[in-house]
C-alpha cells in the first residue's frame, strides 16, 4: 500500500512538513540500498574499486544524519488535548 496523505497539502502543518521529512527519508534509504548494492555487485564481478568502503561509510553516516534530523524535528504531542 502506498504511503499517502490524506487532506489538503499544506506546507504551514507541521504534521505534513514531518511526513515529508518521512517521505524523503525513505526515499533516502532505497537510494541507498539500491546504488550500494548495485556498486558492490559490480566490485565482485568486475575488479575491485579500493574507495568504495569509503563511499558508503560516508553516505551511511549522511543517511544516519538526515535520520537524526528527522527525529530531531517531529513535532510534539498536544499532551492538552488528547484525542478522543
């Protein structure tokens, strides 16, 4: 099932700027996953490339980042107004 928002897009609600985040935080992830696998498939089939280790320590610490800020910034729980 695809990930979907449900209502009107509006970029002043903080639930909608934190799904976003979400969004392209996932994105980020499959990214990842598919060019490093990709590369690394071609390193054992080919000839062996000696920074690769390098390139993907790297963007796993910017993956691990952009996780991070998206912790960082969800937004709070109305503990005042709980829904009922």
């Amino acid at each position: 099932m695809p990930i979907r928002w449900y209502g009107p897009a509006d970029p002043t609600d903080p639930t909608y700027r934190h799904f976003n985040r979400v969004v392209n935080l996932t994105l980020h992830g499959m990214v990842f996953a598919a060019v490093n696998s990709g590369l690394w498939f071609l390193q054992e089939m080919r000839h062996p490339w000696s920074h690769l280790n390098v390139l993907t320590g790297l963007w796993l610490v910017g993956l691990a980042v952009h996780l991070t800020l998206v912790l960082k910034l969800r937004p709070q729980l109305d503990t005042d107004n709980p829904a009922t």
